[in-house]
C-alpha cells in the first residue's frame, strides 16, 4: 500500500488526518504507519470550521507513529477545504 493523506476515525472516537500506509508486522506488533498526523478538532459542530492540531504534540517532537489496524474504525476520503489546510501545515 502507498502512502496516502486520509482521515482515520479511531474505535475511540478520536479524528485524525495523516500520511497513512500499511506495513508488515509480526503478529500483534502495529501494522499501520501514521505520518504527520493531525488531530481534526470540531468536527461535527454547525456553523464552526474543523481546525487541525499536531497529533500527541505534548509530549513529543516525533512526527511518525505507528497504530494497530484493530484501532481503526474507518478511514475516509478528506474533503478538499481540509486537504488543503493539511497540505498547508505539513509543507
């Protein structure tokens, strides 16, 4: 799988976009590698714009983590308005 920019809905609920792609992995060991990924704050609220905060920036400057497939609800297409807005945070 190539590395792709998409919006991943946690089991937990959380909403990130990142550079996702699959990786091979041992039994249990995360098979999914996210790459600059963003948490989307306000999401579903009506007449507020989605913002995109960096992913776990409190407690570390690394931009790569890795994810079990497990943990994933779905991963979506992002809509362009916040494509762009990703593109511009990560150039």
């Amino acid at each position: 799988m190539e590395t792709e920019i998409k919006c991943i809905v946690t089991v937990n609920n959380i909403i990130l976009m990142a550079k996702i792609e699959e990786v091979g992995s041992e039994l249990g060991e995360p098979d999914c590698k996210l790459t600059d990924p963003f948490l989307i704050k306000n999401p579903q609220i009506e007449g507020m714009n989605s913002t995109l905060e960096p992913w776990l920036k409190e407690y570390t400057k690394q931009n790569e983590f890795m994810l079990h497939s497990d943990k994933i609800l779905t991963i979506i297409e992002p809509k362009p308005t916040l494509l762009e807005k990703y593109l511009e945070l990560t150039a």
